[in-house]
C-alpha cells in the first residue's frame, strides 16, 4: 500500500513591524537566524527553512551581522535556507500595480544573488489577494501561487455549489481575469497547521490524530502540507526528533522534513481532475463580512496618501523624466533602486494597512520622507538636464522660458503653477545682504505688465498668484555652492490637452499685448459651468450637478457623513446609538474664489458639530478585549466643532469636478465620508484595481452579515448604466463603498479609532488622527459610454500627477521647445511604468488595458521597435505588440532597430 506523504516545511511568517516596533522584531529576528545556522550545521536530517518568502530579512539581519553573510550564503547556496521571491510581504491592494510588480522584480534579483529563488508566489496572511494575481505570477515566471485568504474551503466530497469562492479542495485553479490559469494553494488549516510539533509520544499522538483529520478534510491528493511556524515563531530545534516519533506512531504515513520546491513537484504530479476553478480578486465575498479586514484601507489615512504621493514620484515622476533626460549609461538606476527599497520598506501588509502599534507608523513617515527626497533630488536633475537641451532661442531677451512636462501616459488638462525667478542678486555681489534685499523689493515694485507666451509667441492665460523676494541657493556639480536673493513670481497656467510624455515650452515676459479673456466657464456666486457640467451650491450645503450633454441632474452630491466608530485599526463598527451626522442638517457658507479664463473655483464652507469621542463604555470594552461584533460603546454627548472647508475647481477644458477639502479634526472614536447619490439603476461598479478595472456587485452576497460592506481602490470608483455614470476619483483614499440603495458612492476620507485590535488590547493614540488633514478627489458626469468612461478613468488616475515645471535659460539646444517624447495612441492602455531597461539601452513602457475588450495597441518611440517582455524583461514569443486584450498586462520593451 502507497503511504500517504506528510511534507513538513518550517517556517516563520515574519511581520517585520507590527504589535511591536520594527527593532524589537528586529532583535527576534537576528536571534531566529542565528538559531537556523547553527541548527543546520548540527542536525543533517534538518532539511531547510523557508523565510517566509521575503529577502528583506536577510537585509535585516545583515545589517546587525554582516560578519556571518558567506556563512548564510553558503547555507542557501546548499538549500538549507530558501529565500524568495518577493522583496517583502505586501498588502495587493494598497500599493501601486508597479509597486507590486517591483517588490516581485527586487526580490528575484536579490535572491539570484544567492541562488535560486522558491518558486511560488508567496501571500500567507494578505488581506485579500488581487484578482490579476494568475496574469502577474505568470510574467514572473511563477506557476503558483499560496494564499491564507479570501476561498472558503467546503472540504472533500462536499458540493461547491453555486459560490463562486469556495472549493472542495485546499489546491485550486485561479483563473485572473485575462484568462490566465495558475495552481492555487489555500491554507486551509491556516499556515500554522504543523506548529510546535510534540516529542512525547502521547502528546504527538493527540497532536497528529487532529492534524490530519485536518489536513485530510481539504487535501486533494495524499500529500499533505504541514506548515510548521506561525508568526515570528522561533525554530523548532527539535523538529526532526519529532517527525521520528510521527514516523514511528503512523506506520501508514511518511513524515518528511521538506521544503516548496519538492512539495510542489510531488503534488503536481498526482492533482485530480476535478479541482475548482476560482476567478478573479479574493476578498472574502462569500463570508458574514466581519473580517475581510478591507477597512485596513481607511486606517492612519494619512499614511495612504503619503504612500500615493511617494508613489507618483517614483513611478511617473522621477523615472519618465530620467528616461527622457539620461542615455542608458546615465540612467540612475542605484538612486532608484534605493528609493524604491525604501518605499517597499513601507508596504508589509501590517504597515501599509495602518494596523500596527504608533512606534511602527511614526517610523514609516520618516522612510516615506527619504524616499520622497530621493526621488525630487532624481526629478528635479532629470528636469535640468532636459531642459538644458530644450531649444528656447525663439523667446524675446527679456523672456524666462520654463518647460511644463505631461508625464503621465495620458493626454492632460488642468492648472499648473510655477515659481519664476524674475531677477536674482548673488551674495557675492556688490553691498550688503540688506542692501541687496532692498534693492530688489524696489525692482519688485517697478514690475512691468507680464504676459505669458508659448514659443510660437501666442499669448496664453494666467494668474499670478505670489511675488516676493526670496533667499536661495544653487549646488553646482562643479564648485562651492552659490547663495543669492531673488524676485520669484508665483504664476498659475492652464495646460489644454497635453499628450503623454510631452513637453511644452512657455515664457513669462514683459506684455507686448493686452491679454483676451476667453472664458468658457461661467460663474455666480453658487454656480459654476462649463461646456459639459453646470453645479450649484444648495441652501443645504449638498451640491446639484447637472450632465450638460445628458440632461441627468444629481442631487444630493458632496454630502459629508460622519459616524461614531468603535472598532480597530482593522475593522469599523458604528457605535451602537446608529447615528449619522450629515452636513446638510448643519449651516453653511459659500463664495466665488475665482472665475475667468483659466476656470472657476468655489470655497465651501460646513459647519459641523459631532461627539467628541465614544463614551466610557468603549474603553472598558476594548481593555477587556471584547470582539467588535458583541461591542455595546455609543458616541458622548460633548460635542466639537469639524469644519470642513471645500475648495470646489471646474476647469474650462474638462469634465472633471475637482475638490480639496481641508478640516482640523478634534473628535475621536469616528469616521467621516463624502457621499455622491448617483440614484442610477445598476446592479454592479467597477474601480480601479492592481492593473484591473474590476467590476463588482452593488450587493453582497447572501450570507453577509455586516451593515457595510468596504471595497478598496486605486484612483477611482464609478456606478454607470447604458445612459449615464458618475466616477469618483481619488489621492489617497482607498476605501470606498457602495450604499446599494441609492447607489451613493460613499468616499471615506477619516477613520479614526484607538486600539491595534487583532488578539489583544494594545492602544494606538495616534490612529485617532488628531490635526489638520486635507482631501483631494474629483467626480466627473458620464453618458454611460464605453468611451466617455474609460476618458473617465484615465483622468481620475491623471489627476494624481501634477505637471512637472522648470524654469530654464535662453540656449540653444538640440531638442524642440515642443515635443513628445512617445506617442500614446490607444485610450485604453493605461500608463504605470516608462523606464530605461534594466540592462542594455533600451526602454521599457509597461501598462493595461482599461476598458472591457479588446484593442489595437498603438505606441511608438520614434524609430525604436517594440518587442513584449515579462516583467523580468525577458521576450515573450508568443504575444503581439500591436494588440491589447481584454485585462492584458503589456510590457514593451524598445531598442533600436537592427540595420540589414
């Protein structure tokens, strides 16, 4: 008879920070190694230890003991360690596609290092796994993928039925929404399921009669996967000892100390027939809903949009303009490495997700912050030296040209400022710093008419904002550095279709001609409009916004929410008094900012009052460690002041609503939203996803318990039908969620609450998120199209991207004052990644499909040929350039073509 084969792997899942800070695990973590060395030089049967998929460990430990690196080298090199493939453990939803797709491409190339990296793609406690998870192991060269989250297993024999996440068996088939199909591994029993294996042979006994009944119940072939750890679990010394005594009390079995690589090969040998098919993103759709733990994307949101804003730097700042700027030789790929290090640095799933003590978080703002630096020191060199062969001898002798630059993968509008340097005074020049000062104040006083000319010397509109004289100082790469005192001018423009990664070249000068209003928004003091929207202000506060081209009037839009909130950092529960307090019940004030031809802009004014906290009740239950289902808090009587301000800007050329919405919140124990009633029939959404426009349902499912119901986001989130639709964009704000009976997209914006939660009482006071905060999101009308949502979705995602500026010379210069530098032909095909090539002196433009079909893939780069590539850059013989298929990840890669 055939034994059953029992592969026991050890293990440590390793939150690098979480209920304690990074240091303390840190010290655990050198400790853990420290054993595992030891261990494998003096126990031969001991096979290996997986590292729980992540490299930044052996960063960590390194860092502490650099001296033992041949030693850990030479233990993976004999496989005693196995390391890989990820760089950290992420959380899918609240980071970047390209953050995903580097934290893959960072981890092989430093495992490779080493040796080889596991085979397997990684994610044993994510909170929820992303739907184009099959399509991304796929261009990483993974055939699997391992998951604690998101499929209910129904055990052997069971019948799945009609759900659509469940599966008879712990082994699956997950099928993204491309088509892709790898092998899918749920920790059924969780990845503890062989922790802290008995010796004693009456308590190993008990232990494996349980075990694998178990593991039994879910397995799909007779070869069970035993995972010996669990979080920051010490080594197991024993463990081979232990699987000697299992060997001896279960003649029918064979235990073995083993590791993936073997386990895998031995399983896909003897996979059945008929395993499941899942589909797409895993999120626990199929649960009571408690704990899917999605409201991780609205905990510390301040963390969220500093990790947008670092995110936008790196991907579609700072690396398009040093492709633009450098040769392949000059290209800064170290800087980026390391930038990029940091702000992997920031995305373990406990991190990231804002579910971690203070200490933890306080740590991230200061990594956020240097990768931050890093990338405006590479942007800002990027623009220099690219503006430095910009040709911009066409201006007049008193101009000063400046280049705006659209890096995005998108045509683009919208406002940009500038600060210009209209006249300096070096330090080392002629009478004092004060004499130097007032000299220039006089200058400032005696400013000519300014106008604003593109190089073809048409005349186009603007707003000074500032003038001052300023202290500055240039760092030249060549000598010491150079203080000056300057006149600076603080000018604001509108950029009028911009294509992708172009620039354009203007000047501020002396006026040679009046300026001509040409405004096409119209304006009072509650209503504002354009070609495409027309919104008024109401008595109440809300707003009424009207589809020009449709006739569909929404009521009820921009309508702030705010409820008591007695949960954790994980999960938001309401406070048991189920009051909502809404702005429309509160007074309010409006007025017109601006209206002329660069747009006009609204400053709305709500004047809220809510609880100051929960009441006493929610201490003692979070002290005593009561779950948030059986909680009884309600929110105190003692009301503060939240005043919201809402600067409300509609631009001339688009159909884009834009909102920055500014409050100094002082209440605690809540959270507050800003909710558009769209009132349209439809039984789905989409939002924007890791490269995935995904749809969902407005309902849950059947068996879901909890009152909300939480989705994550990237940029957007939109409720459409045949006739009309209504996209809400976002920086920042990842939660969002659908009020299924009127279809309001209701956008979080605060959460604030005061303990981790998770399996004990450890407070967070920095989670309430006391202070200033301020919101930026859009909402833009639609007729339902194909065409006009996807325009949609592309500003949203646009929108997180500011204009780059740099104000330059008059030189010469080999490139045109106006230029775009790849041509971006299909609508469809959303931007993530321009770069240069990893090695040789191509280029690389990486991307999705937006929409829900197939198109024509029209990019080009001048005469560089594109070829596909994975995203380790390796070609792909079997993939077109010149088509984009539905939810296809593209990555182009372009050289020079060869001569004949």
């Amino acid at each position: 008879m055939t034994k059953k084969k029992v592969f026991i792997i050890s293990h440590s899942h390793w939150d690098r920070e979480w209920y304690m800070p990074f240091e303390q695990h840190h010290m655990r973590l050198v400790t853990l190694i420290d054993n595992l060395l030891d261990i494998f030089k003096h126990d031969p049967d001991f096979d290996s230890f997986h590292l729980d998929g992540q490299m930044i460990a052996l960063d960590d430990y390194l860092a502490v003991r650099p001296e033992r690196k041949p030693e850990l080298a030479a233990a993976i090199k004999a496989g005693k360690l196995r390391i890989g493939p990820f760089y950290i453990l992420q959380d899918d939803f609240l980071i970047s596609p390209e953050s995903n797709v580097r934290n893959m491409i960072i981890g092989r190339d430093q495992a490779r290092e080493y040796g080889q990296e596991v085979p397997l793609g990684y994610f044993p406690d994510t909170f929820g796994n992303m739907g184009q998870t099959p399509q991304m192991m796929a261009l990483a060269n993974l055939k699997t993928a391992a998951f604690g989250r998101g499929v209910t297993p129904t055990g052997f024999n069971n019948q799945v039925g009609d759900a659509d996440y469940a599966s008879q068996y712990s082994e699956m088939w997950w099928q993204g929404p491309d088509g892709t199909r790898i092998l899918g591994l749920l920790f059924a029993n969780w990845y503890s399921n062989g922790n802290e294996i008995p010796v004693e042979k009456t308590a190993a006994k008990a232990f494996w009669d349980q075990k694998l009944a178990d593991a039994e119940k879910f397995a799909s072939t007779d070869n069970l996967l035993m995972m010996n750890g669990v979080d920051h679990q010490p080594v197991q010394l024993d463990v081979t000892a232990a699987i000697k005594v299992a060997n001896e009390l279960y003649p029918d079995y064979e235990f073995i100390h083993t590791n993936f690589t073997d386990y895998l090969a031995t399983l896909s040998a003897d996979l059945p027939q008929d395993l499941s098919t899942i589909h797409g993103e895993l999120t626990s759709q199929e649960t009571d809903g408690w704990y899917t733990l999605a409201n991780t994307a609205s905990s510390r949101v301040y963390l969220k949009q500093e990790n947008t804003k670092n995110e936008r730097l790196l991907e579609n700042q700072a690396e398009p303009l040093a492709t633009m700027a450098y040769t392949a030789q000059d290209y800064p790929h170290d800087r980026l490495r390391y930038a990029w290090k940091l702000l992997l640095q920031n995305h373990p799933h406990d991190s990231i997700c804002g579910c971690s003590v203070d200490e933890v978080h306080r740590e991230m703002l200061t990594r956020f912050a240097k990768s931050q630096e890093v990338a405006r020191f590479i942007t800002r060199d990027a623009l220099m030296t690219l503006t430095a062969k910009i040709n911009t001898v066409e201006f007049g002798a008193q101009a000063k040209p400046f280049v705006v630059v659209n890096t995005t993968g998108f045509t683009k509008s919208g406002l940009t400022r500038i600060v210009v340097e209209w006249d300096r005074i070096d330090f080392s020049a002629a009478g004092s710093i004060q004499e130097q000062r007032a000299q220039l104040i006089q200058q400032l006083k005696a400013l000519p008419e300014l106008m604003v000319v593109d190089a073809h010397g048409q005349s186009v509109p603007f707003r000074l904002i500032d003038q001052q004289v300023a202290f500055h100082y240039d760092l030249p790469k060549d000598r010491f550095r150079e203080p000056f005192q300057a006149i600076e001018l603080t000018i604001e423009l509108n950029m009028v279709d911009m294509p992708a990664f172009a620039w354009r070249t203007l000047a501020l000068q002396p006026a040679t001609q009046a300026g001509v209003a040409d405004s096409v928004v119209k304006a009072e003091p509650r209503l504002i409009s354009n070609e495409w929207l027309k919104v008024v202000v109401e008595d109440d506060g809300s707003l009424t916004m009207t589809n020009r081209e449709t006739g569909k009037v929404y009521h009820q839009m921009l309508v702030f929410e705010d409820t008591g909130d007695m949960g954790n950092e994980y999960i938001y529960r309401q406070t048991a008094d189920n009051h909502a307090y809404y702005s429309t019940d509160f007074p309010m004030d409006v007025r017109l900012v601006h209206a002329d031809e660069l747009g006009s802009e609204l400053e709305l004014t709500n004047y809220l009052e809510v609880p100051v906290s929960a009441d006493e009740q929610l201490a003692q239950e979070t002290h005593a460690v009561i779950d948030i289902t059986k909680r009884t808090a309600q929110r105190s009587s003692e009301k503060v002041p939240l005043t919201i301000t809402t600067k409300i800007r509609l631009n001339p050329h688009s159909r884009q609503l834009q909102f920055e919405s500014h409050l100094n919140n002082q209440a605690k124990d809540h959270r507050l939203r800003v909710l558009f009633k769209t009132a349209l029939v439809a039984e789905t959404h989409v939002a924007d996803s890791i490269y995935e426009t995904v749809t969902r349902p407005n309902h849950p499912a059947k068996n879901w318990q909890n009152p909300t119901n939480p989705q994550h986001q990237q940029a957007f989130a939109s409720v459409f039908n045949e006739a009309n639709g209504v996209t809400v964009g976002n920086f920042g704000l990842n939660e969002y969620e659908i009020l299924p009976q009127d279809n309001t997209i209701a956008l979080t914006m605060l959460r604030c609450v005061g303990e981790m939660g998770d399996w004990g009482y450890f407070a967070t006071p920095e989670a309430q998120c006391q202070g200033e905060f301020t919101f930026n999101y859009s909402v833009e009308l639609t007729d339902g199209s194909e065409a006009q949502q996807v325009a949609s979705y592309q500003r949203a995602q646009g929108a997180q991207t500011p204009f780059s500026v740099q104000q330059t010379t008059r030189h010469a210069g080999t490139l045109a004052a106006d230029h775009q530098y790849l041509e971006v032909n299909t609508p469809e095909f959303a931007v993530t990644s321009l770069k240069r090539a990893n090695t040789g002196t191509g280029m690389t433009l990486r991307g999705y499909n937006l929409g829900d079909r197939q198109v024509l893939l029209n990019v080009s780069a001048g005469d560089l040929q594109a070829e596909p590539v994975n995203f380790f850059e390796e070609p792909l013989t079997d993939v077109d350039s010149t088509t984009l298929a539905t939810a296809e990840i593209k990555t182009l890669l372009f050289t020079e073509k060869e001569r004949s």
